[in-house]
C-alpha cells in the first residue's frame, strides 16, 4: 500500500493573503505542517497543492512535490474536497 500526505495551501486567501508562506517563530507556517510530515516517514510521498509561487518554492525546498492548483480550486469558494479530486485527477489521474 502507498500511502500520500497532501496539504492544501493557497495563496490567495482573503483573511490573510499568503498566510502560509509567512513567518511563524522564524519558520514559514507551512514549514510546521511539512516537517513532522517529513520526518514521520509516514508517506511514500508529501504533496503541496497550491496556486502560489512563493508556497511552491518552499515546498520544494523542503524536498517535496508541489501540484499546481488551478484557478478554479482556488477561489474563496472551492472546497477543500474540489482541490482533492483536482490533485487526484490531474496528479495521479
């Protein structure tokens, strides 16, 4: 069995626009989720679906994949479970 972790993290968030990729005790917040991820060796592979550049790059420089939300799951009212079946079809369609 394969088993996968993926955290949602757009950027485009009206409450608090590119939240993830700001500093939390010295650590982009996302870095918080991708860590224990990491080091839990849990999954076969860790993905981060988003529509921003600057989470992207953190992604990968945590040595993880980054799936390419599209314009349509990132909007204040896509659901959580639009951005999963979007990775699902396109990334491991």
């Amino acid at each position: 069995m394969v088993f996968w972790g993926l955290v949602l993290a757009r950027g485009s968030s009206k409450s608090i626009p590119h939240k993830n990729s700001k500093l939390f005790a010295n650590k982009p917040l996302i870095a918080w989720v991708l860590e224990p991820m990491k080091l839990s060796d849990v999954f076969d592979e860790i993905w981060v679906s988003t529509d921003d550049d600057m989470i992207a790059s953190i992604a990968l420089s945590f040595g993880v994949n980054v799936h390419r939300r599209s314009d349509k799951s990132a909007t204040d009212s896509a659901t959580s479970l639009t951005a999963v079946q979007e990775f699902l079809n396109t990334v491991k369609g």
